[in-house]
C-alpha cells in the first residue's frame, strides 16, 4: 500500500514537472535555463520536452476528435492554458484569435467587457488578456520575443503561450507563484532579456491606485509594499523618467513598448494637499525626452 502512495506521489511529481517544462519550452526558455530553474538535470529536462512532443500529438488528436478543453486537460493532468495552446499550434493569428472567441478591432478604440478565462490570474490592476491579444495581433509576429517587466497576474505570458510568441516575466510580486514569473526588481534596472525583445508590455501601477498604503485596496487585494504608486507625484515621474532612458539606451533598434497606463487627476485625491495630477501627455513628454518616438495611442476604456 505504501508502495502505491509514494509512486503515486512520484508519478503526480513527474506529470508537475512535465507541465513547466512543456510551458517553459513553448515560451522561449532553452533547455538549459529550465533545468537551472527546476533544479533537475538538463537531460531530464530533454527527456521531458520528448515525452511531451508525444502527448502534444495525442492532444491534437483528440482535439480534432471534439474532446472539450477542460476535458483534455483533467486527462494529461494540465492546465486548460497549455492544452489551449497546443490546440492552436501551426494556426495563423486571426485563426487564434477566433478559436479564443477575440473579434479583432482594428480600430484606435478597444472595448473588452471582462477578462478572459485562460490569461491571468486574479491580481490588483489585472488587464483582460484580450488587450494583450491585440497588441500581439497588431505589432508583433509569431515567434518574436515579449517582455513584461511587471508580469503581475500573468496575462502577458499567457497571451503569448496562446498567440505562439515567445515571452519573459518579471515581477516583485510572487503571490500567485507562477513558474513563468522570474523575481526582479525593475528599480534595480531592466533585465537582460529586453536587448532581445521585439515588444515590451508594460502595466505599472497606475499613480496612487490600487495602493496597499492607501486604505481601501491593501492586503491581498493590493499592491505590495515597494509598489512605485506609493511614491509622490516628483518621486513617481522621476523614477518612470530614468526607467524609459535606461529602457531605451538597452533595448535594441526597432523594439516596440507597449505602455499601458491611466490619468489620474486631481478629483481622485484624498486630501486638499494632494498633488496635480499625472496625465497621459507627462507619460508621452518622458517618453519623448528619453528618446522614443510615439506611434500609436489606444484608448482601452
């Protein structure tokens, strides 16, 4: 009896680590870098990526047989996000996007009415990954790198697991444990992938929004201490100034930023001594100053 509860145990392990090793793979990650995080030996790691090949072609196979999602998943012990994805393998982008029921809006306006139930888990400020979708769609191709340097809720990744783009996530904020999500401070400066991404996704905290110090959103419904919302108003764009110079000075040519961000005015304060307030125009002026040029603005209401 003891013998069947610890291979159980093992065999569950097994199938666990076969599950990051196959999202990993499919984001980017080189074999090396996933055994290095998985602690395990690189040709486990090769022996993984085998096995899973196999239960990709099984996947499909039943996929095409009308096996439902959820179904599939509860069978190969996976993620519903993951069998999705290799369901969508060798699909061109509008095809994705009409498999996860996102009509494209090739319009200067987006509308998303909720999040969608495969990207991101529930986080403060989490975007619909529909957004991201479209950023995907509009500006990047298939294969391309994406960066998210604050990866939060995980949409970013898991768009790009569903639009066939390789991605790295970055965050201080690890309460979702995600696998995909590496710890990194952006205050520390801007990780080494970026001189390789051909998009940043960026979602900061918006200005004093959202704000664990702030009374009414703290906790686990909050921001963490250390968030950047907690600074002032001169704190706040100073630190958002030197983020987009050193951005710019270590992306590469031709990389897109994707910034995503809201006004915040003077109504929304607190207290009479509160600042002016932080529009998309400052945003656009550090942007400028730093040495990007502005091609698109997209109101997300």
């Amino acid at each position: 009896t003891v013998y069947d509860w610890v291979g159980h145990i093992l065999s569950r392990e097994r199938e666990e680590r076969r599950a990051k090793v196959l999202r990993l793979s499919m984001l980017g990650w080189t074999q090396e870098e996933v055994a290095a995080l998985l602690g395990v030996a690189r040709t486990t790691v090769t022996g993984d990526v085998k096995n899973c090949e196999t239960a990709k072609s099984d996947i499909k196979r039943l996929d095409g047989e009308h096996i439902g999602r959820h179904e599939i998943a509860r069978r190969f012990n996976l993620p519903p996000v993951l069998v999705e994805a290799i369901t969508l393998e060798g699909l061109d982008d509008a095809e994705r996007m009409k498999r996860l029921g996102i009509k494209i809006q090739p319009y200067d306006v987006w509308q998303f009415p909720s999040c969608h139930d495969l990207m991101g888990d529930n986080h403060p400020g989490r975007v619909p990954g529909e957004l991201v979708c479209h950023v995907l769609y509009f500006f990047t191709k298939p294969g391309d790198l994406v960066v998210d340097p604050m990866a939060g809720s995980g949409t970013t990744l898991d768009a790009c697991l569903l639009m066939g783009r390789k991605c790295r996530g970055y965050d201080i904020d690890h309460r979702h444990e995600r696998i995909d999500i590496e710890r990194h401070d952006l205050s520390d400066g801007w990780p080494e992938t970026v001189g390789k991404a051909s998009l940043i996704f960026w979602d900061p905290p918006y200005y004093k929004k959202m704000d664990a110090g702030s009374g009414g959103h703290g906790g686990s419904y909050g921001y963490i201490e250390g968030s950047v919302s907690r600074l002032n108003r001169g704190e706040y764009l100073d630190w958002f100034r030197s983020a987009f110079e050193n951005l710019y000075a270590t992306a590469r040519p031709g990389t897109k930023l994707a910034f995503l961000m809201s006004d915040w005015d003077e109504e929304n304060a607190k207290r009479p001594e509160d600042e002016e307030g932080i529009f998309l125009w400052d945003y656009a002026d550090l942007l400028r100053k730093a040495g990007w040029r502005l091609i698109r603005q997209i109101q997300v209401p």
